[in-house]
C-alpha cells in the first residue's frame, strides 16, 4: 500500500529509527530496512502481516523466516502488539525494542549463544547446528546478492544456485520437525521475548506519562519529534522522575492549552490552505475514512470496542492527516520569530508558574505549525537567565523536558531580561522578532541603556512587545514598552479581550 510506504519512508529519516537500522552490522543495509518495514506493518500500523509465498520469502530472507513465525505464533507477541497500539509513541517504543533484538540476534548470535548454552537441552545439539548452518547461508546469500547488485560483472554462474533453489525447502522442512520445532520455541522465548519482555517491563509503567508528554510536546505532531521525546525521556528516566511524579500539573497545563488552543482555533486551522493529495503525519480525530488500521482491530474485541467508540465519541482515533507540498490558501507572507521572557521569580509559583508553562507551550506549538523559530529565556535575579530554543524538534526534546521540570523560584530582575532580550534581536535568525514578557507584573525597569537601545530596535525593526500578568491586575514598569498588556487577574480565569489566545493570535500576525 503506497500510503503506508511512504509513512515508512518517512519513520525512516529519523535518527532515532536510523540509529538501530543503520548501526554497522553483519546483515546488509537493505536487509535490515526490508525488515524493519515488516515489523513497521506488524507493530506502528498493527497488520497482521501475512507470508502470501513461502518459499518466495524463505528466498528473501532466508533463517528470519523462522524467527518471524515463531514471534507471531507466541502469546507475547500479541500482548505486545495490544501495548504498541494504545498510542503512536508506544508503538515507536515497541518497534525500536524488537527491531534492535532481532538484529542482534541475527548478527550476533554466537555471542547470543554462548548466554544460553547453560540452559540449551542435550537434544537439541543437531538443531541447533542445522540452525546455525542455516543462519551463516542466510547470511552468506545477502551478502552475495548485495555483491551482484552492485558489480558490473555479468553472465557468470551463480556457484550457490543450486542450493538457492533447495533452501525454501530445508527451512520449511526444519520448521515442521518436532526436536527442530523446540528448538525454535526454545530460542524465540531465551534469545528474543525474554529480553524484549524484560524491556517492555522497564518502559511499560512509563507510557502513559510520555503519553501525556507527547500531548504537551510542541513539536510538528506524532511522525518525527515523538521519537525525539521519547528518546530524551527513556535516556534520562531518573532525572525526569519527577515529571512523571507531577503529573496533575502536567494534567493542568494539557487543560491550559486545550483551552487556549480551542480559544484561537489552532487545531482546525493546523494544515488549512494545504492541499490534501498525501499522508502528512498522524493525529487525532473521529474522522473514520481517515483512520488507521489499528483503530479497527478493536472492533473485534468486545472490551477494546467500547473504547473504540468513545475514542471516536471524543474524536480521538488515531487517523492520518493529510497535506499535500501544494498551497491553495493564497499568497503567504513569511512570519517572523519570537523571544519570550518569562519571569521565574518566587511569586511566580504554583498557579502562576503552570499557566505561564502553558502559554508558552501553546505559543511554540502554534510557531513550529508556520516554521518559526522561538527562543525562550528565564530569568530571575542579576544576570541570571537560562535561554532555551524550541526550534527544532531533533533538538529540543531534552529543553523541552527541562522547561517541565523547572520550578520557579528566586528573585526578579527586569533589566537583565530587557538587555537580553535586545541582544537576541541582533541575532540574524531573530532580527524581526516580537518579545513576550510573561510576568506577575511586580517588575521594576530602571537601566537607561537597555531602555534606550530597546526603544531604538522597535523604531528601527519594527519589534513588538507583549506583555502578560499573571496573577496581579498591575503591569509595574512593563507597561510602558508594551504594545499590548494582557492582565490575567487570575491563573486559572481570564476574560475573551484579556486571554492567552488573544495574545498569540496578535503575534501571530506578524
């Protein structure tokens, strides 16, 4: 199927799929992504893929043919393949866990081998050596049919013809015997499920959270920065620990955000102008002629169909989104960047500190969407700042999880923010960029220089400047720099005129 494909094609570019794929091994190249798309089919899109030709894929893929019906026929398999279609990031976390475990078994198996001879039955010394004699051929059969497609060499015999022709049968043959057939069970269990199930384990309680993470992540929806997420996440599971321990924050900034998005609309005007002719990503919605396949393989169980329908209910079914390269909306004007500042004083905390979370998760989520770049600075007391850059979501994965888990605190210093945030103005990337300043509104400017040279930039570039109170009904001295002050007397509580959304959709005009 061309749609499902190209979605390969483009789980394929990224690092962290590309890292266990491309990671040098004994199978070739073109062997290992062959591979990786039948477990794409079976595990991202939950087919049940079917071996219409035998012997066709015995040719192909020579031993794997063994390894591949003994993971389907065992019980854990469809227990995994239930864990992988809970959610797009659980189903990358699936698939990267058995693709990197049956490569390694492939290539390295005598090192496999040695772990289980200890516990390898006395009758099962010949299958084992059948195995092997047939792994080293598969192997050996890539390799040189790698070689031919690549020489320019032609009209020479083919010295394993012979028994090229003989193999599909030898591999059937050694499936169906019985000690053979043990083997097999014995070696999918203590060589591939034991360890996969262990790993399984190791993540299983962390998927939700990252779930709720990936709902928060700004980056360009579900194909690429969900592995980049989940990537960070699992590589640092002790220090995002308390992340997973607040998750009624999270849950709070979701609510924000939800809110905020609904308020400007972000969700339906997402890919608006675009044509619709290809798969773009994958989203959420109850759109069912869009759905992915492993929504409708809930039908067939009565549990999991009661959670089919109130998914689609609440137009949460994992469905395609299209967009195609064209753009039918019209003449597009280039938008310009943003610096936010955001005030990590101690009276910011609590409520304040988690609203102001949500603005600017929502402000990044709504930049990327047009290709934008932000930068976020904290700031506190005397030339205290920490700068942040959601740009790029290969690359901000582990920034976004920091901003997270960042508890507001100390003293406040606004001059600082002033003259840092016109330093990134002469910055290239940021030249024609709008400031934020998102504060409790006790702020104090008194430094005549930074005063000076940011009411120069916004004369010569034409910057602008945001302003939100959070929490005080007073802008301090904010007010007169600003284009706009937004007072949001109470965290959780805003009028239509004084909103987030309103805010965002103002720089959004740029």
């Amino acid at each position: 199927m061309m749609i499902e494909f190209e979605s390969f094609g483009r789980l394929m570019e990224d690092d962290d799929v590309r890292e266990v794929i491309a990671l040098p091994r004994n199978i070739p190249r073109r062997n290992r992504e062959e591979i990786a798309e039948i477990f794409y089919r079976e595990v991202i899109l939950g087919e049940d893929y079917e071996i219409k030709d035998t012997a066709r894929f015995i040719e192909k893929y020579g031993v794997f043919y063994l390894l591949f019906i003994s993971l389907k026929g065992s019980a854990e398999w469809a227990r995994l393949k239930a864990i992988a279609g809970n959610s797009p990031v659980s189903s990358l976390v699936m698939f990267r866990i058995v693709l990197a475990n049956v490569f390694k078994l492939l290539d390295e198996f005598g090192m496999v081998l040695s772990d289980l001879q200890k516990s390898l039955p006395d009758n099962m010394a010949l299958p084992l050596e059948q195995f092997t004699a047939m792994l080293e051929y598969t192997l050996e059969l890539w390799h040189r049919r790698m070689a031919d497609s690549t020489s320019s060499k032609s009209g020479e015999p083919d010295q394993g013809a012979f028994y090229d022709e003989i193999f599909p049968a030898s591999v059937v043959s050694f499936q169906e015997g019985e000690e053979s057939g043990k083997f097999l069970n014995f070696l999918s269990r203590h060589a591939l499920l034991d360890d996969i199930l262990a790993r399984i384990s190791e993540v299983e309680d962390h998927l939700s959270s990252l779930e709720m993470l990936s709902l928060l992540y700004p980056g360009r929806d579900w194909d690429h920065s969900m592995l980049e997420l989940h990537r960070a996440y699992f590589a640092s599971l002790h220090k995002y620990a308390s992340i997973v321990e607040r998750n009624e924050d999270i849950r709070k900034i979701l609510s924000h955000i939800g809110r905020i998005e609904m308020e400007y609309g972000a969700r339906s005007r997402s890919i608006a102008g675009y044509s619709k002719s290809e798969v773009h990503s994958v989203t959420t919605s109850g759109d069912l002629q869009h759905m992915l396949p492993v929504e409708s393989v809930k039908l067939q169980d009565e549990t999991l169909k009661n959670l089919f329908f109130a998914r689609w209910m609440e137009g949460k079914l994992l469905t395609y989104q299209l967009m195609g390269m064209n753009w039918t909306g019209g003449a597009r004007k280039k938008k310009g960047p943003m610096v936010a500042m955001v005030d990590t004083s101690g009276s910011m905390h609590g409520a304040p500190e988690t609203l102001a979370k949500a603005i600017i998760l929502a402000m990044v989520r709504r930049m990327l969407r047009e290709s934008r770049d932000v930068k976020v600075f904290l700031f506190s007391s005397l030339g205290q700042t920490q700068g942040i850059e959601m740009t790029d979501s290969k690359k901000m994965a582990v920034e976004f999880l920091d901003f997270l888990n960042y508890t507001f605190g100390g003293g406040t210093d606004f001059n600082t923010a002033i003259g840092e945030s016109v330093r990134t103005l002469d910055e290239k990337q940021y030249r024609n960029a709008d400031i934020l300043f998102i504060t409790d509104g006790l702020s104090v400017v008194s430094d005549e220089h930074a005063i000076c040279r940011l009411m120069d930039v916004k004369k010569k570039l034409g910057t602008r400047l945001f302003t939100i109170i959070i929490g005080n009904d007073d802008a301090g001295g904010m007010d007169k720099f600003s284009d706009r002050v937004f007072i949001l007397g109470k965290a959780d509580d805003w009028d239509p005129d004084n909103s987030p959304a309103n805010a965002i959709k103002l720089i959004s005009k740029r």
